[in-house]
C-alpha cells in the first residue's frame, strides 16, 4: 500500500498549521516499539565511547501537534522531506 503524501497548504506555502488551535511551532514525533541498538567501544580505562547508533522503528508513528495534540500525522511523511 502507497502512503498519499498531503503537502499543507499554507503562507508560505508547504508549512504546516494545526487545523484545530493554529500552532505551526511545536510539533512532536512519536515512534512506538524502538529498537536502538548503540555500539560501544570500550576504552583502557574502562570507558565507553559510542560509536554507532542505529534506530529501527517496528510501530506506527504518529505526528502530533505539540501544543493540543492534534494527530497531523497525514502531514507525517511532509516532515520527513523537511526535517534536516
Ligand atoms: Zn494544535
């Protein structure tokens, strides 16, 4: 199944605004059944420094409003292309 890809419309355009209290500020991502898994390696002195992290995500995520808690997750993959 093909995800529809929703771009907001909006001033300027492609910006995202709650359609229920207006935020376009805060927004809040959430990935449920994660799994990170985070290499280490272990120093002389018995430290530890990470080397790599790698995330995967098994549930459903969800793209919230961060301030109602509006579900945007329509705007979801919207955010991917725009997060750097
Ligand atoms: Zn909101």
């Amino acid at each position: 199944m093909k995800k529809k890809v929703q771009i907001p419309v909006g001033d300027p355009a492609g910006r995202i605004t709650c359609n229920k209290c207006g935020n376009k500020k805060d927004f809040v991502e959430i990935a449920e059944n994660v799994l990170v898994t985070t290499r280490y390696t272990q120093n002389s002195d018995g430290s530890f420094t990470p080397e790599e992290n790698d995330t995967e995500v098994f549930g459903a995520v969800k793209f919230i409003c961060g301030q109602c808690g509006e579900d945007l997750s329509r705007y979801h993959s919207h955010f991917l292309e725009m997060s750097f």
